[in-house]
C-alpha cells in the first residue's frame, strides 16, 4: 500500500530524515540498477542521500525505508527518484574532435555526393542519447543545418532521448544562460540563437528553425524501448560510465542495432569498445564505424 504523506504545518520544517539502513540502501542499489542499469557504488551512498533527501522533506520527513517501499509501487515517483540520481552535466560543442570529424570529413563529403550512403538520399537521422539539458542535440542541429542547407534539400532529424523527465523539460523550452554563449562559435551564435529581452534578458533561446529540427523524447537504454530505425549518427557520451559491464554491453547492442551501415557512433572521452566482439572498427577515438560485413563474416553468421 502506498504511504499517503502527512499533512504538515508550513511554519515548521520537517525533520531531516536518518540516513539509509545497509539493507535499505541495498533495496535502492537493487531497484535502480533494474529500473536504469545504474551501479550505486558504496561510494555513490552519500550522492543518494543528498539527492533524496531533499524529496523526502517534499514529502513531510518521509524516512528512506518508506519512500523506497513507496517508489516500488508507485511507478511516477519511482521515475522522479531516477531524475534525482541522474547526474546532468554537459556544454554546447562539448569534445571537440568530435564536431572537427563532422565538419571537416563527415558533412562535406555526404554534402558533395548529395546522400547519406545509407539509400535515404538527402535524409539526415541523428540520435542524442543522454542529451541532458539539450546543449548536444543543438549543437549537432546547428553543425548540420549549416553544413547541410534546408534549399538544398537536406531534411535533419535531431532526436534527443534522455531518462530524466526533468531535464528533458528544461531541453524541449532551448533556454539557456547566456553565458553559455560562450561556448558556441560566433557565426552559430549569430545565425541560430536568440538574446533575451525583458523578462528573459540574461538568457538565450534556439531560433525557430533550429527548435524545429529536434525532437524529445523519454528513453531508458536499459530496456531500449521508443526508439524505432536506424541513424546516421549516434551521439552517447559521457553515458556508459555509469553502467556495469552487463548494462554497458546491453546499451551498446541496443544503440548498434540502430546505427546505419555507414553511419557513427560517438561515445565520451573516457568510454571505449575494445575487442573484435562489437563488430565496429576506430574512426578516431571513441568514434565508431560498422566494419563491413566480408563473404567470410557472412558464412559465419
């Protein structure tokens, strides 16, 4: 049965919770691995306790052994619990080489043989998984739509994925802090994004044109589950680092089952696949390609 949280007087502020019991924060350890393939490491035990903490004086002072009965049975609070462990931390044109690849050898060349290499022509399919507060998604929407004009015929497709419904929401309005400005190239900055004024001075938005080319949407690579076809390009960054290596290898399977045969996958700086068993091949570090399949690989599979 789920606990229904007290009524509490709004002049007094509830008490801070005990911390976790060993076995309490086992049942959280348990529940998000399976919900998100997330390891909570001894060493992640504190992290828990100050980002729980804070819903549980939402909640009147809920202790952690009756709201983690409660997140077991009660399937939107058990989503907010994934956003409060979700760690978000992510800047436009975020690894440089990456966006060097793209614009000097990726676009370029599909730019000058008018297509893809995927059958699709002129039609561009871009995946940001773990997109955070939207920073990746546009700066690939901005890389693509300059190198790949819309009169030209380009048609871009961003979609942004992410398993927090918080920072999806925060993504989908394209606000930012101005000073993230700073991170942008001037002639982007100049032609996709807008300065705030009056009640939005100190911020700054994606241009209409931009908004248009991304799409948002819920996803949890743990199970895999909404997204549908193949990509171009997969951008996972900075993702897998928190997964096991059970959980890493079923993301990865998921996320090559949906890169194209001559499309990219992008992971972080500190994320690597090593050994023939993937069946890519290195572009540059941490950047991917199929490796073709040969006559002699056929036989085998």
């Amino acid at each position: 049965m789920n606990e229904t949280p007290r009524e509490v007087d709004p002049t007094v502020l509830p008490r801070e919770s005990a911390p976790p019991t060993e076995r309490e924060f086992v049942g959280y350890q348990r529940l998000v691995y399976r919900e998100a393939g997330i390891w909570l490491s001894e060493a992640k035990k504190a992290l828990l306790v100050g980002r729980v903490s804070r819903r549980l004086r939402e909640l009147g002072g809920l202790s952690f052994g009756a709201y983690l009965r409660r997140v077991e049975e009660d399937e939107p609070e058990r989503v907010r619990l994934l956003d409060a462990i979700c760690t978000h931390e992510t800047h436009f044109f975020r690894e440089p080489r990456h966006f060097e690849l793209l614009e000097r050898e990726v676009l370029p060349r599909w730019r000058e043989s008018g297509d893809t290499g995927t059958g699709e022509g002129r039609r561009v399919r871009v995946w940001s998984a773990g997109c955070s507060s939207g920073e990746e998604p546009f700066s690939l929407a901005m890389v693509l739509r300059h190198h790949l004009p819309e009169e030209e015929g380009w048609d871009i497709h961003v979609l942004a994925t992410d398993l927090s419904t918080r920072v999806l929401e925060r993504a989908r309005q394209a606000l930012w802090p101005v000073d993230k400005a700073e991170e942008i190239p001037k002639s982007y900055l100049r032609s996709y994004m807008l300065r705030g004024v009056g009640s939005q001075d100190g911020k700054m938005k994606a241009g209409p044109e931009l908004r248009s080319l991304v799409r948002f949407q819920r996803v949890n690579l743990n199970d895999g589950q909404g997204v549908v076809g193949r990509f171009d390009l997969i951008f996972c960054r900075n993702v897998l680092i928190y997964f096991d290596t059970a959980s890493k290898t079923r993301a990865v399977e998921r996320l090559l089952s949906h890169l194209s045969p001559h499309g990219l996958l992008f992971l972080g700086h500190s994320e690597s696949l090593t050994g023939p068993g993937w069946g890519v091949r290195t572009v540059i570090p941490t950047v991917y390609a199929p490796r073709p399949l040969t006559r002699e690989s056929t036989r085998r599979g």
